[in-house]
C-alpha cells in the first residue's frame, strides 16, 4: 500500500490521494482506514480513494471509507473513489455507498473540479455510468 | 473435503477407508503423508482387501513422502510457486491424463501448521485451491484437531457431516462413508485468525471458478469473507467453509465452535451492517443462523447468473 500523497492542481486546491491495496478484508482493513485517515488532514479539500489495483474490498473495508467520508465531509472536503472493479462497484451498491462518486479512473477523479457532481453531489447515488451523464450535463 | 484427526489410529481407519474406496474404485490414489502415515494407510489398505502393492505397480497408486515433497517447494521461509506446479502440477496433470478420477490425500499443510508456519500453510492451501480450480480431483486435508485453536467438536462435525457428505471422519461401528469426489461439495477448515478470512474466500474462488459465473463468484467472495471475518472476530473462533453447488446455485456454510447467542435470533443484529451479514442478507436469496450441537452453521444461498 502507498502512502497518501498530495497534489495541488491550477485551482489550488489540495488534493490528498490514497492508494488501497488489491484486497481489502478484516486483515487488513485498519491499516486502509490508517491509509485514509491520514489522507483527510485539515487543508485537503480532495480526498481521492485509489482503487484501482483493488479488485475486492469486504464490508470492513467499506466502513473504513464510509468513515473517512464522514471525516472529509465534516471538514468541508469530498471524498472520492476511483474504481471499475467489478467486484468493487457490486460491494459499493450493495451497501449503499454508491452514494460517494465514482471514478472509473484516477485520472478523471483527479481531474474533477471540485464539487463536479453538483450540490449535495455525495448523497446523491452516482453509478459510472451515472457519472458519465454527469459529465455530459456539465 | 477435509479431515479432522487426534489420534493416528482413527486417521488410519478413517483416510485408509477413503484411499481404499478410490482404490476399490478404479481411481487414481495419491497420497503425501509422512513415513509413519504411509505405513499405517499400506496396512491399513492391506487390511481392507485393497492390494497396495498391485495398485501401486500399475501406477494407480502413489505414495509420497510429505517433508521431502514440501521440501522440494519450501524455500526456507518461503514457498517457490514454481516448483509446486512443477512437482504436484506436474504430478496431477500426470495423474489426471489417464481420464480415471483422481483423489489425493495430503499432509503437507498439516506439517506447515504443525511447525506454526501459517503464513505459509495457509499459502499452500491458496496453491492447492488454484490446482483445484484446474484440474479435476478429489481432495482430503490432514489436520491434526489440535492444532485448530477451537476445534470443532465431535458433535459438530457429525452434525454438518449429515449436511454436507463430503466430510469423512471416524465413525467407529460405522461402514466407512463413502465419498464420491465428483460430488459438487468443498470443505475446508481454517484457523481463527483474521488472515484466514481471505484463505477461506480464496478457497471458494477456486472451487467456483470453473463456473465461469462472474456475478456468482463476485458474490461467493463477499459473502464468504462477511461469513467467515464474524466467525473469527465475534465467535473468535476456528471455522470452517463448505461449499455447495448445483446448476441452479450455491450454498456456502461457515461453521464455527461458538453457540449460538440470544443476539443470534433476532433480526437486528444479525442485519447491522456491523456485523457485515446485512450484506448477506441483501446479496442471499436465503440465508440463516442454526444452531450446532457445539456451536453454529451459519449459511447463505446465492442463484447462479442466467446465461
């Protein structure tokens, strides 16, 4: 697993990415949310989840995003996923955490501007495919 | 299929009855045990009224010795995954191209554990698993009951033993059971630590992958790993994983030693997400918590994709 790391892009807007590993389970998940916590640190405005290496995550590891989504948004930040895993995507509808955006990839996640998935864009439910027409509209 | 035994008498009896019916058979018969073991399942076999030593001449019948074919894949603290697949890929690639079906007995992850290598025990599992899901055989793991911190007890077993037929145990007074290793029923035991939750999704992976059903298989890993992760975390118990299937679907059981607990009945808290089984609510078409002689059975019903 790599560290977080932190990029700001032309809207000075500082972006923490953490990176996840190929399978996510109670071995080890708290060292994910470590991963995760330590990316949502006061400034970040982007807390980008890279997924992308990871094909499964169980419900363990999901709570630990669900709760560095609760902490990215209590500071103001958002929190996105990069993934097209679909075993992934499965895990994420299944408990209702599609609601957090999607990314297919992290260069698009990086690319993003702020908010890209409009007003209360995290409660909304945003599939990739959904995501896409968000684009489109936007 | 995997073996629970305490004393080498009863795995005698009790292995010697499956290495003797696979004989009896017509199967291919292999069997990676150490010296005394052998010994044991050769008289055991002799005993039986199968001729071992006929068997053996006409190549139906192989005996290797467990430390020396670790050793051949073991690389100090590591295991070398080509030298398992050339030896034992080899081996039943070999086996399997007489077209006779194919069963083997192996101890080597019983000496992996028995050393309290169980990175690497449970590494070679996940080599066997990926065999498995290859090539077409029959599977009996020795464990010594021992060495499984909350072993399942005798009632237990004998209770999911009438579920799932793939266990063989001893049975003294009782015909040996017999097991036929076409039968589309996986068992495996795992130890009580978190590593194991994914040996144990891992080891279902293996068994469905030539299914070819990718939503199934997506939902095995999820339900598996929410299954076996609340029998190490809440019961902190050994458990063990079967797997089921028919054409129509799957069933995966997770037992462990634990019993079942007032919390267990009601709804609540089985389907908190706490707990992660409100996943496996959500994905199974069924599913439900029953209660063991010595524990509980835990087990969830997953339809295959229409192709």
């Amino acid at each position: 697993m790599s560290g977080s790391r932190e990029r700001s892009n032309g809207l000075a807007v500082a972006t923490a990415v953490a990176a996840l590993p190929v399978e996510i389970d109670v071995s080890n998940a708290d060292r994910a949310a470590g991963e995760l916590f330590a990316a949502v640190k006061p400034g970040v405005r982007v807390v980008i989840v890279d997924m992308t290496l990871t094909t499964f995550c169980d419900s363990s590891g999901l709570r630990a995003i669900a709760q560095a989504h609760d902490r990215a948004q209590a500071q103001g930040a958002e929190l996105r996923l990069v993934t097209a895993a679909p075993g992934v995507l499965r895990v994420l509808a299944v408990t209702g955490l599609d609601t957090v955006p999607v990314y297919p990839r992290l260069d698009e996640a990086l690319a993003a501007a702020p908010g890209a998935t409009g007003p209360g864009g995290s409660r909304r439910r945003v599939s990739v495919t959904a995501l896409e027409r968000v684009h489109e509209c936007c | 299929v995997v073996q629970f035994y305490d004393g080498d008498r009863e795995l005698a009896t009790s292995v010697g009855g499956y290495l003797a019916g696979g004989i009896a058979a017509g199967d291919s018969v292999v069997v990676v045990a150490t010296h005394p073991h052998r010994l044991a399942f050769e008289a055991g076999l002799t005993a039986a009224g199968a001729h071992a030593g006929a068997a053996g001449a006409s190549g139906r019948l192989l005996m290797l010795d467990a430390a020396e074919t670790l050793q051949g894949f073991r690389d100090g603290g590591r295991l070398d995954h080509d030298r398992f697949e050339a030896a034992l890929g080899g081996l039943v690639r070999r086996v399997a191209s007489t077209g006779r079906p194919v069963r083997i007995y192996a101890e080597m992850v019983a000496l992996l554990w028995d050393a309290g290598q169980v990175t690497l025990a449970l590494e070679l599992e996940e080599l066997w698993n990926d065999l498995g899901s290859r090539y077409r055989f029959s599977l009996l793991c020795g464990y010594p009951a021992g060495l499984l911190a909350d072993e399942p007890s005798a009632a237990d077993i004998e209770a999911v033993r009438r579920v799932h037929t793939g266990v063989v145990g001893p049975q003294p007074g009782q015909p040996e059971e017999k097991i036929s290793g076409a039968e589309a029923e996986d068992v495996r035991s795992f130890p009580g630590v978190r590593e194991a939750v994914r040996a144990a999704r891992h080891f279902v992976n293996g068994v469905l992958r030539p299914r070819r059903d990718q939503a199934l298989a997506q939902d095995a890993a999820i339900v598996t790993a929410e299954l076996a992760a609340n029998a190490v975390l809440h019961a902190g118990s050994a458990f063990t994983v079967a797997v089921s299937q028919s054409p129509a679907g799957v069933r995966i059981s997770v037992w462990d030693a634990i019993p079942m607990q007032a919390a267990d009945w009601n709804q609540s808290p089985m389907t908190s997400p706490e707990h992660g089984l409100g996943v496996v609510s959500t994905i199974a078409s069924r599913w439900a918590v029953e209660p063991l002689p010595d524990g509980k059975v835990v087990w969830a019903e997953l339809p295959a994709s229409r192709s």
